[in-house]
C-alpha cells in the first residue's frame, strides 16, 4: 500500500502530506544557527584538506572544477529549498521520497544518505586524529585513541539538545569562515606585494612558469571532479534543519541563496589565491594547502593555527552527520523501513536512536584506524561519494516529481523556486551520472567503489524484502 494520494486539486495546506517522523521536535534552531549551518554544509574538510591533493594533480585547473561542481552544489540545495518551503520537514527528502515516490523511495534515499554519512563519519574521526598528530603534544598517542575522543566529544554534545547542536555548528562555522576571510586578506595582500613566500614570488608567474592552467592536460581536472562533489557533500544539511526551526519560510531562502555566493568566494577565490601564491607543484595531499602557504610564509605559530581550523572543519563535519542522519533514521522508523530503536527521543527531544547508530559506525571507524590508520581515509572515502551522489540524485528526482505534479495542478509550488525546471534536473542528473564514469576511468580505489554499486544495489533490495511486511502495516494502521 502506498502512502501517495492525488487529487485533483491543489492540495491546501491544513491537508498536505503529513510525516510522523516530524512530530516532537523543539524548534530551538534560529536564524543565526541556519544562517551558519549554511556556511558549514559549504565549506568542509573538502576544501581545507583535500584542495592540496587535488591542486598537486590538477593544478590551478582545480579552481574550474570547484566552479562547476558548485554550480550543480546550488541547484540541489535550491531544489531542497523549494520542497522546505512547500512543507518543512526534518525528513527532507526522505519525506518528499515518501510522498512523491512511496516508500520505496523514501527507504532508497534514507539509505543511500545513511551510507553517505556514516562513511563519512569514519572519514571525519580518521581526519580528526590525523590533524592532531600534527601538535607534538598528540604525537605519541596512537591515532585510534584520537578518533575515539573525536567521536566521544561530538556525540555527547549532539546528544544533549538541538539547540547544542546549533550552538557547536554556529560556532565551528564561524572559525571557518573567519579563518578563511584571514587567508583571503593576507593572500591577496601577499600577491599584491609580490611578497617572497619560501623563495617564490606570488603572481600571476606562479602559474604561467608552471605549466599554465592545465599544467597536466584537462583529464586530470575531469578525475578530481569526484572529489570536488565530496567537498561539498553537506549543502544539503540545511534542508534537514529545516524541521526544528521556526519561519523556514523567511530563514531559508536567504540562507540557500548565499552558498552561490560563498562557493564563488570561499572555494573558487581561495583555490585562485593558493595557485598564485605558490607553483601548484608545492602542495601535497599529506598537507593542507593552507597550512602549506602559511608554513611556508614563517609566520610563527600560523600554521598550527591552521591546522587547528582544519581539525574544525572535521570535528564540524561530523557534527552535521550525527545530527542529520539521526533525523532521517527516525523518519524512516516511523514509517517502518529503520530499525525502531532509531524512532526513540530522549528529554531534550533528540532522536537518539540514530544518532547512536551512525556513532556505532564511528566506534568501527576506530577500529579501522586502529588496523590500517594510513589507509582509513581513502577506503570509506569513495563510499561516502557513493552516497552522496545517490542522495543528490534522490533529491533532483523529488524535485521532478513535484514539478510534475505541479504542472498537473496537483499541488501548487511556492514562489521561491528552482530556475528552468525541469531542465536543471535533468542536466544535475546527468552530471551525476558524468562523476560516477569518471570515477570508474580514474581507476584503482574509485573504480573498485563502482564495481560495488550492484552490491549496494542488491543490499538495498534485500533489504526492502526484509522490512515491507511492516511498512505495509504501520501505513495500513495510517489509514
């Protein structure tokens, strides 16, 4: 049985869709912590990390590919806007999947999310450690241990109330983006005085004596691309905390329409800097770019700042999951297709139940750090990309659905909306499609991860044979 009703009217608002899984929640989340939260979905580890490998193997052509990734970035997060504001929901787009593609889509989507995030996990705690090293205070203490304080610290905050939540993020956020208006300033006076930075002379030479734009060809651009969507895997994070907040409808669309913005300045302009500051040949993937420059620049105790900001970004990053993927677990249990123990809240109106779960992912990331710390971050690395194309394409394809029903005259879409429907979601559902090939030309760990599509593919079938006994009943019992 399948929870989609169509009428032949717009539906009004007192009759829409309605989600069990959006009952119970504070709405403790203010325009401040939206506002933040925005900013941390778009600027992550991604960006602080992984720029210097993929600057080291693209060159300054890496700036195109953050320009374009970024492009299709916005797209999904304004189509998710479009459906918060047609009907907030802490589901996201595992509620519109409910109601646009029954429950199938809803258990498809929350799954692939949940492979997104609790990968994702392993790869942020892996991070965590891994950037501790870098004070010599923490660097006897074996990687695991790190990552298992990492996770500790997070969960306990995530696990207090919303408004924790929001306060950690707001506050993570603003260290990012302040360290980043920092380098911006100093990078752009460095360039502007041809400052001697490690024995280089920053300018436009930096990249013209090094091979150009595309010092190795355009292939290598097109390879990172993968990567590039990592990046900004958590854009898609202020559409969940869209639930537990009050006039989405004011807060939202401001908070959406500024990630264009800060994609162009924080990753494309910053990316542009640190291949005018240094020849791309001097950044490493063992090392952030930013630490990188400041290293190199002498500047004492910059670039253990630095690296500090980039231990942020991390521990900010595996905030979003623990908080998000809890969300969408208790809006899958709801309905039947989780485990029920994720449906539970506690007293500060947390649902624990799949905060927990993912945080049991981490523990086995400690594990992983523990057995093979070196290889930790590259293994779950791809599968999260997996994930996140998988619920990227989960949400061009709600958008589809309701742009379909909406020209039927079966809802009505709301006046802020996605540009050039349905083209943009059919070309975002194509460039997705574009970064899984590329994924499987690029060899090795990324075409191994293609090669595991069909079994995740199968897992999911497998397991929707094994829950849709009681996904029939809980929505029989709804009438």
């Amino acid at each position: 049985m399948s929870d989609r009703t169509l009428t032949e009217a717009p539906a009004p608002a007192s009759s829409r869709h309605t989600d069990a899984g959006d009952e119970g929640y504070s709405k403790d989340l203010k325009s401040r912590h939206i506002n933040m939260i925005a900013i941390g979905g778009a600027i992550g580890t991604g960006l602080f990390l992984g720029a210097g490998g993929r600057l080291a193997g693209a060159g300054p052509s890496l700036a195109i590919a953050y320009a374009v990734c970024g492009v299709f970035a916005f797209f999904v997060v304004r189509a998710l806007g479009e459906l918060v504001l047609y009907r907030p929901s802490s589901g996201a787009f595992v509620s519109y999947a409910r109601e646009f593609m029954g429950e199938k889509g809803a258990y498809t989507a929350g799954w692939l999310y949940f492979l997104n995030w609790s990968t994702t996990t392993v790869a942020d705690i892996t991070a965590a450690a891994t950037y501790a090293h870098f004070w010599s205070l923490f660097t006897d203490v074996p990687q695991w241990v790190l990552a298992f304080i990492a996770l500790a610290v997070v969960l306990t905050a995530n696990l207090i109330s919303v408004k924790y939540f929001g306060e950690m993020e707001f506050w993570f956020s603003l260290v990012k983006v302040a360290a980043l208006v920092v380098f911006l300033i100093v990078g752009i006076w460095l360039v502007a005085t041809s400052h001697e930075i490690g024995g280089h002379t920053p300018g436009l030479a930096s990249i013209t004596d090094n091979g150009g734009i595309f010092p190795s060809g355009v292939l290598p651009m097109l390879l990172v691309v993968q990567g590039v969507v990592f990046a900004y895997a958590s854009v898609e994070l202020c559409g969940v905390a869209a639930g537990e907040t009050e006039n989405p409808e004011k807060i939202m669309p401001k908070a959406i329409n500024s990630i264009m913005w800060r994609v162009g300045l924080f990753y494309v302009g910053s990316v542009v800097l640190l291949a005018l500051l240094l020849p791309y040949t001097e950044y490493s993937a063992d090392q952030s770019p930013f630490v990188t420059v400041f290293d190199k620049l002498g500047v004492p105790g910059a670039a253990g700042i630095m690296n500090l900001v980039v231990l942020t970004a991390a521990l900010s990053s595996l905030n979003s999951g623990l908080y998000s993927t809890g969300r969408i677990l208790r809006s899958m249990a709801m309905s039947g297709s989780a485990p029920k123990f994720t449906a539970r809240m506690n007293k500060g109106k947390v649902p624990y139940g799949g905060v927990l779960l993912t945080a049991a992912f981490g523990l086995a990331g400690v594990g992983l750090n523990k057995l093979m710390p070196k290889d930790a971050f590259e293994l779950v690395l791809n599968f999260a990309s997996l994930g996140i194309l998988g619920t990227w394409a989960m949400v061009m394809i709600c958008s589809l659905f309701f742009w379909r029903r909406a020209q039927l005259g079966l809802v009505e879409r709301p006046s802020y909306r996605l540009p050039w429907a349905p083209y943009t979601q059919l070309v975002t559902l194509a460039f997705l499609l574009a970064v899984l090939v590329l994924m499987w030309c690029d060899g090795g760990v990324g075409r191994t991860t293609v090669l595991c599509v069909p079994i995740i593919g199968a897992a999911l079938v497998g397991g929707w044979f094994l829950v849709r006994g009681r996904v029939r009943e809980l929505a029989a019992s709804r009438g």
